[in-house]
C-alpha cells in the first residue's frame, strides 16, 4: 500500500504553494482586509487560468477530473496562505451538481463553474445550527421560502446550492427575484459569509442520489480539515521565524530552552494531522464505509488544533502579536471560521462516534 503522494501531487502542491507565496503576502492580505472586498479578482482569474475551480469537475465538462485527494492538497496550501477565493463553497457546488444523473444540469452548470466563469456556493446551516442534512427543514419545491445562514461568498456567487428536507439538493439563481442576501459582518474578512432569504425564489432541483448531500457535506469536512492544517503549519512557522530574528536580553529568543520545548510541542501537535486530513480525503472515494467518520474526525481534530496553533503563536509574538498591524490574527480568525463552518468540534466528535458505532 503507498502511503505518500504521487509524485504529480507533490508537483502540484509545491507549484500552488509558490505561486500563493509571490501573490498572497501577509502584506497583501492586510490590504485585502483594509479594503473590505468580498474576494480578490485577480487572485481568483489566477486561479481559474490554473483550472483550480474545475479541479474535480469531470474532463467532459471542461474540468481536470481530479479527486477529493487533490482538492484537499490544494485546500492545505489555500489554508496556508489565507488566500481570499471563493474556492471552497464553490468545490462543493460543484461536487453536488457532478452527482447529478441529469445530463441536462450537468452540461448546463458545470461548463462554467469549470472555467470559473461563474461562481457558485454552498447553503446549508439552519437556525440553532442544524448544519448537518438529516436536521435540514427548508421545504424542497419549485419554489422556497425559509431562510439559509453563513453562506460563504453570497453577495458575490451568482448560483447556490442549497441544503433542503429530507437531504434533498437543489440549486437557485443568486440573480433572480425571491433571494435577499444580508451581509454579515465575519471575523474572518478573506471569506466573508451572507444569511439567505427566500420569498418565492425559483429552486431546480437536482437529480443526484438519496446519500448525495451527505457526500457533499464530508467532501467539505476533508477540505476545512486540510485549510486549517495548512494554516496551523503556516502558525508554527511564524512562530519559529519569529524565534530566530528576536532578541531578548542580548540572545536570540530562540536559545532559550523553555521556548525551544514550547514550539516542540506545537509541532508535535500539528504535523500529525497531515495523515489525518489525508485519510480523510482519501477515505471519500476509496473508503465509502468509513468517509464521514474520517470526515468528521479530522474536521473536529485538526480545527481545535489550528485555533491552538493561532492563539500560540500570538502568544510567541509577545505584544506584538496582538496588534492589527502584525499578521497572527489574520490566520486565528480563520482558525475561528474553519471550526465554526460546517459544524464546531463536539458535533464532529459524536458523529465520528455515532459513525463507528460506539
């Protein structure tokens, strides 16, 4: 059995790492957020000139037909770099509407969302966070009225696929009449988040299988757990960049021993959950009987792991990690978003539980 990468993988990791690197610095991001857009524009031509938005879409509707294995590894190197793309809700819109056994909705939606041409995202949770499909009571029909929350992206996704009774699935035009979309204001501003309104919008309902928005959702629990493994990686290194520049009477903050241990362990902490989220990934397509279990598992781990990362490193920093100006935040805010969105940690715990049985 191989356990590693291949070695098109690696390639494609290193070479979106490097690209995030030279387009999407910390300095950059701070005046992404001073400007208070929804995503960055060019950013995301980028990314569609790379086809990263069609990576899992099928060639014959214009995708790279790659795996959940792929999209989680681009995930890690998005989470790395906090980059302010609409890539994940839009995998997932996708993902759902690839499920679909109408040829009809699949050449016409996926074409676009291939190229990037038009954004799409994903609605799903419902009041007292009911985010998971068996809890969903949004009545499926041609027509929908209720409301959807901490929807990624909204005001700028022009399709959405919505979560509805019974795990049903259908998609609505963010352009047509009957959908308000409310702006909210999010901790964390390289993904902002909507609430959505029906009042009569048109809804297609989408011919995909009874397990399909399951599917869906798990697909999403493997992404965030690779996003926030990217970012606890990117914390840790911070931190120790940050240990071998600053000097703390008349030494380098790295020579003392007490701190040494304390990013020892941080890294003990986080490098693990990389076969985590892999497994997670993987188990999506190869490993059905066990893909929400590993799913939940690594979404719950590997986010309580980010956020301890984020607070860590601010704590490394010393006062200066606290300040608007310095970059540590950036990445505990969305340490606070990657656990939060699709369900917080003690949900993912009893579903991973419920799912093996216990």
């Amino acid at each position: 059995m191989n356990f590693a990468l291949t070695s098109e993988q690696k390639a494609m990791q290193e070479s979106l790492r490097r690209m995030l690197d030279e387009r999407c610095s910390a300095r950059f991001l701070h005046t992404f957020i001073d400007e208070k857009k929804d995503y960055d524009a060019p950013l995301w031509k980028l990314m569609c000139d790379l086809g990263i938005p069609g990576m899992a879409i099928p060639e014959a509707y214009g995708g790279l037909g790659l795996g959940v294995v792929d999209l989680a590894l681009a995930a890690e190197m998005l989470g790395r770099a906090a980059a302010p793309v609409p890539l994940h809700a839009h995998w997932l819109a996708a993902y759902a509407i690839a499920l679909s056994s109408d040829e009809g909705q699949r050449a016409r939606w996926l074409p676009d969302l291939a190229e990037g041409r038009r954004i799409a995202t994903v609605a799903l949770c419902e009041e007292q966070s009911r985010w998971m499909p068996e809890t969903w009571e949004l009545a499926a029909g041609a027509n929908l009225e209720g409301a959807k929350l901490y929807v990624p992206c909204a005001a700028s996704a022009d399709l959405v696929v919505v979560g509805l009774a019974g795990g049903r699935l259908g998609v609505v035009d963010l352009r047509a009449s009957g959908v308000t979309v409310e702006r909210l204001p999010g901790i964390d501003r390289t993904r902002p988040m909507a609430h959505l309104r029906f009042s009569g919008a048109a809804c297609e309902l989408l011919a995909a299988p009874a397990d399909a928005a399951s599917r869906m959702v798990d697909v999403g629990l493997a992404i965030l757990a690779a996003d926030a493994f990217g970012g606890a990686s990117r914390c840790l290194d911070m931190a120790v960049e940050y240990a071998k520049v600053r000097e703390q009477f008349g030494r380098k903050f790295g020579a003392f021993q007490a701190l040494r241990h304390q990013l020892a362990n941080l890294a003990n902490e986080v490098e693990p959950c990389r076969g985590l989220y892999w497994f997670g990934a993987y188990a999506q397509e190869n490993v059905p009987e066990r893909a929400s279990h590993a799913a939940s598992l690594a979404k719950a781990h590997i986010g309580s792991r980010f956020l301890e990362a984020a607070r860590n490193a601010i704590e490394y920093h010393g006062g200066i990690g606290f300040t608007w100006d310095f970059d540590c935040h950036i990445w505990l805010k969305r340490a606070m978003l990657d656990q939060a969105w699709l369900g917080n940690a003690d949900l993912h715990y009893l579903r991973a539980a419920e799912r093996a049985g216990w």
